[in-house]
C-alpha cells in the first residue's frame, strides 16, 4: 500500500468503457467469424475485469484460459524482464487465440507474451488493450485493437490496481497525489 495520500480522478466512466467494449467486439467478430472456438487468453490479474464484460459482449463460441506474467510488483515502474508466473492450462496449437491486456505501457508484457504464444504455432493470435500509453512504449509493440489512448498517468480501476488495491472500482481513474 502506498504510504503517499493520493486521490482518484475519473478518466473513463463506466459507461464509455462499456459502450467501447461493443464497438470492440463487433470488429473482433467480424475478425474471428467462422472459428470454431475462441481461445480468450486474460493476463492475470489486471484484465479480470475487462475479460469478463469482452466475453460476454462476444458472440462467438469461446474458451478461456489465464496466464500470468511478472509485472509492476508494488510499485509503479515497470520491471521490463517479463517472467511468467503461470502459464495457459491448455494447448493452443492451431487454434485461434485472443490475448486480453489491460494495458500497454512500456510494451515488453505483450511482446514477450506475444512472441512466446506464436512460438506454439496458433491459427490466429490477435491482442486487445484496453488502455494504451504511446508515449511510454519501449519496444515497437501495438495491439490489434485498443479501447483508449491515454496519457502517461498512473490509472486504477476496472480490475487495474495500484499496489492491489482500487480493481473494485468501476470506472478508469488517475492516481493524484495530495502531498506533491
Ligand atoms: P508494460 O510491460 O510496461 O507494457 O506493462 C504492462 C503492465 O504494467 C500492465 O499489464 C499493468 O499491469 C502495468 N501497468 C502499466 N501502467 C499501469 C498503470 O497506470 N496502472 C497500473 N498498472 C499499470
């Protein structure tokens, strides 16, 4: 937990995100149509929510899997050697996948995840952000599709935390500090 008082301030409403999440997912339809099953990958823990509001806006016959990767610990600065913590349950060899970030920020979580998942040889693999901060990028990375361009600010919120706390809410927000 931080030990600095900050507070929140709305960036994306709920409603924004939801309306975004349809447009989304008539585009990954028109993508993915005719597959005969979706494997919807989610990165731990950020995309819990996104994952869960995507799914259920698609209609597809889909599947999900999880996998986890490192990332900002407790901290705000991205730990760029990405590891992973938990790997899918199932094989995705020819099959079509869709990996679900919350957001790109410096780019090495979805380039590395990227690289390894087309290693196993997927029919299709496509990637979906949520969030996506341009300006931070370190690596040439770009999702296939983005929800908003944000930014360089610290967001909570909608399943993305701030060392662990603020996933429950419902909306995006930036992190203020009130001692700056
Ligand atoms: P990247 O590897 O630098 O692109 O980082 C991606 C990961 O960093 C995301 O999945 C988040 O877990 C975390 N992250 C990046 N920006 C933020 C933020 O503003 N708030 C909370 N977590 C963030």
């Amino acid at each position: 937990m931080s030990a600095r008082p900050y507070v929140i301030d709305e960036m994306i409403s709920a409603k924004a995100i939801a309306a975004r999440i349809e447009e989304l997912c008539r585009e990954i339809q028109e993508e993915f149509q005719g597959t005969d099953k979706l494997v919807v990958v989610g990165l731990l823990r950020g995309s819990f929510v996104f994952i869960a509001d995507l799914v259920r806006e698609l209609d597809l016959p889909i599947e999900v899997d999880f996998l986890e990767a490192s990332s900002y610990g407790d901290g705000m600065e991205s730990s760029r050697e990405v590891r992973i913590l938990k790997d899918l349950r199932g094989a995705i060899e020819g099959r079509d996948v869709l990996v679900v970030e919350d957001i790109v920020d410096t780019g090495h979580t979805l380039n590395h995840v990227t690289g390894l998942l087309k290693s196993r040889q997927p029919a299709r693999l496509k990637s979906i952000a949520l969030l996506d901060k341009p300006s931070r990028r370190e690596v040439d990375f770009k999702a296939s599709w983005t929800g908003f361009e944000i930014p360089d600010e610290f967001v909570v919120g909608y399943g993305i935390d701030f060392a662990q706390r603020n996933r429950n809410l419902p909306f995006i927000g930036s992190v203020r500090f009130t001692d700056a």
